[in-house]
C-alpha cells in the first residue's frame, strides 16, 4: 500500500489516541455498526482532506467499514498527529499522505495524491482539495459526484465559486448544520483554542485583557470560555449585530485600533485576512500574545509583523516566537504563537472527540445522502438534510443520557392552528 508519513514506528501510539477518542464517539460508533452492515460506500472511492487527528481517523473508519476506498490527506500542515497517521496506515489499511510541519510543495502534492485517487466523493476542510480539482484538474470533476465541506472558511470560499458559476459539483454545507456548528464551533472552538493558547504559553488567562476578533459562533464560544476562566474579555467586530450582541452578552466591544494597546492576548477567529497588522501591532504593549484560531493563516500578517521586527528569536517556546518592535511606546516583545496558524489544532489536539462525534457523525450521514442522491443533485451548495440534524442530535442527547418531553396531540394541534388566539 502506498502512503506518506512520518514514521510508521509511531502506530502503536496512534492506535491507542484513536481508541481513546472512540468511546467518546458513540453516535458515530452507531453509524459504524449500521455501515458495516449495510455497505452504503461499496465501490466508492473517497478522498478526504481533513486536519488528520484521532477523531477523523475514526470518521475515515467509519466510511471505510461501509465499503469506500478512502484516502486521507491534510487539511492543513500542522495540524497533523503523525502517530494517527502512523496507526490508519498500518492498523487499518487506510492510505494518508500527511506530515506534520510539511512544507507548501508537499502539503499540495498529497492534495494531488488525493486527486490522483479519482474520487466520486471528496470531504474537504476549507475547501482545498475542490478548489485544486477545479483550478488544476477539471477533466476530474465527470467522475465526481459530490463534495462535503466541514469548515465555514470552506463553505464562504464554495458560496464563492457557485456565486461566479465557477462551481461544477453538488457540494454539501456541513460546517451550516446545526448538529456541527452550535457544538463544534462553538463549544469546541472555544476550549480547544483556549487550550492551545494555555499549551504553548502556560499564561494564566484569569485577569487578562483577552482581546477576541470575530464574534461568529467560534468567537463566542472563545469569549464565552475565556470569560470562564475570568479573563476580561474584549471584543472586535465589523458586523453591528454581532457586536451588539457581544455587548448585550456582557463583552466590552470597541474597534481593534483601540483594543491594540490594552490587549495582553488576542486571538482572530474572522475568517479574513489581515485582521491584525502593522498599525495594531505599533500599539502592542510589551509581552502581548498574538494568535489565530481560523482555518487560514492569513488573519495575522506576520510579514508585518516580522518587518517591524529589529530582532526575532524562533522556539523561545515551543509554538512561540518572539518578536521584538519599536512601538509607540518604545520597544515592546511580541508573542506569536504556531506562526499564526491555528493554534487549537498546531499546539492542543483541535476540538475534543465528544463534539467531533457529532460534526463527523452528521459529515458520515451527509456522505451516504450524497451516494443515494447524486444522480439528483446539481452543482450548487446544498444544506444538509433537516433529517440527519435531527438523528445526530437525538441520539447525542440519548448517549448523554438526556431525555426530553413530547409534543402532546393537544399541543401539536395548537401549534398548527391559527384559529386560538388572544
Ligand atoms: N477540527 C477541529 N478539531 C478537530 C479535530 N479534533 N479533528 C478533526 N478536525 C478538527
């Protein structure tokens, strides 16, 4: 079997993160026993590009158990956990072509391997690997019914392509799911960016002027958890409704301009570019810690950045550079951590196994909705299924042990009437 990682020798250990992850998987353990009997992925290839962790290695199981012929590639180059990639290839006959901190060339010709695959259905997290197909190989695109995206950067770029009429294959919007984006984004934003931030820098968040760009639902989550954890939490907006509601959640909100000087952390989660850049990081105080939790890294200019510098010192941690500028104030010692990647999955291991169960369980069943109706399906980006959202969530609230109360036909009746009133 061919594949491209690190060092097989790292398998035993991945095998034993991936079982870890798997108990707190149930809804997706649910949809691997129900595959495994009824094969809806036989004779289909799959290629995926996903930030390559424990959590996907369960989900490239899952579709693997029902029958597809998967292979795995990164979504991103340091997201990797080159023992995961170690245990798929060795425990469970999955092809990867990842590297940890692999550089741009590699990182784009696994893309390629993936491609090469031919694929009928692509997963994607931020929309890479439909791009590639699209930019570079489009005699690709006959053989492919569909795509699944996981990441909101990935559905805004998609969005895109359809808008130009650039975009020539169904794609489904799984990051738009509410089983995906109310939990992942949020609640799993949040703890595992905080997690990366306190990995790489072992900072006490309490009492730290936390500054957060991006109020979307991985902002909020962020916000939400730093203020857990007593930071004073600031945030920056361009949209007035979301900075409304971070002021009506409690948040201190003003433009970027004004938190620069205050801010002892800041973390973007916009989506776009240049959210940080020279005229914030002039006003920086010294020791101020910069950092990324969305897809690209593009939302710190670190070329700025690294232009003010008189000096930079790589590694003075691990996940930490240093930058040193001559600011407003005089000189001030810039933190930025994981090179303004994403920091949850660069320096933590990305959201928890138990929120993952339900983005790759509704991501599972948005495939087989994919297989059963393709022939069907025209080049746009499609919502997932209101059905899946409801058996994701249903059965999540069941393995937590959760019940909830039903509509009495009374009620039922009530609600679809017009007639009751005041
Ligand atoms: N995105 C964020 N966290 C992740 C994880 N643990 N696995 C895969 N993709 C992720």
């Amino acid at each position: 079997m061919d594949y491209d990682i690190k060092d097989i020798s790292l398998a035993s250990q991945g095998k034993k993160r991936i079982e870890w992850a798997e108990r707190d998987m149930p809804v997706l353990a649910e949809t691997y026993a129900r595959f495994e009997k009824e094969q809806p992925f036989r004779d289909t290839k799959m290629s995926l590009c996903l930030h390559v962790t424990a959590e996907t290695a369960n989900l490239a199981r899952a579709l693997k158990v029902g029958g597809a012929d998967v292979l795995l590639c990164a979504s991103n180059p340091l997201s990797t956990q080159d023992d995961v990639a170690a245990s798929l290839v060795q425990d469970y006959g999955i092809r990867v072509y990842a590297i940890r901190g692999e550089d741009r060339d590699t990182f784009f010709s696994h893309i390629k391997t993936a491609i090469a695959h031919q694929p009928q259905i692509t997963m994607d997290d931020g929309a890479d690997l439909v791009s590639t197909i699209h930019n570079e190989f489009p005699s690709e695109l006959a053989k492919l019914w569909g795509s699944m995206e996981e990441t909101t950067t990935g559905v805004i770029r998609l969005r895109a392509m359809a808008k130009d009429g650039a975009l020539r294959i169904p794609v489904v919007a799984v990051n738009d799911a509410k089983t995906k984006n109310l939990f992942d984004n949020r609640y799993g934003t949040g703890q595992s960016t905080l997690d990366g931030i306190i990995r790489a820098t072992d900072a006490l968040i309490a009492g730290k002027n936390f500054v957060i760009a991006g109020y979307g639902w991985c902002g909020r989550g962020l916000a939400l958890r730093a203020r857990g954890m007593s930071a004073q939490v600031i945030v920056t907006e361009v949209d007035p409704i979301k900075a409304l509601e971070a002021a009506m959640d409690g948040f201190r909100v003003m433009p970027m301009q004004t938190a620069a000087p205050i801010g002892d952390i800041f973390c973007t989660v916009t989506g776009n570019i240049n959210v940080l850049t020279k005229d914030h990081f002039r006003l920086m105080k010294d020791g101020a810690v910069v950092c990324n939790s969305g897809h690209f890294d593009v939302e710190v200019n670190v070329k700025d950045l690294a232009a003010l510098a008189s000096s930079v010192r790589k590694d003075v941690r691990r996940f930490v550079d240093e930058y040193v500028i001559t600011g407003e104030k005089g000189s001030a010692r810039i933190y930025l951590l994981a090179e303004g990647r994403l920091i949850n999955l660069a320096a933590a291991e990305g959201h928890p196994a138990s929120v993952m169960d339900m983005s790759f369980s509704t991501q599972a069943l948005a495939a087989e909705w994919m297989v059963k109706n393709h022939a069907s399906l025209s080049p746009q980006v499609y919502e997932v299924d209101s059905e899946i959202e409801l058996y994701v969530a249903s059965l999540k609230l069941k393995t937590m042990g959760l019940g909830i109360d039903a509509l009495t036909a009374e009620q039922k009746e009530y609600l679809a009437s017009w007639q009751h009133g005041t």
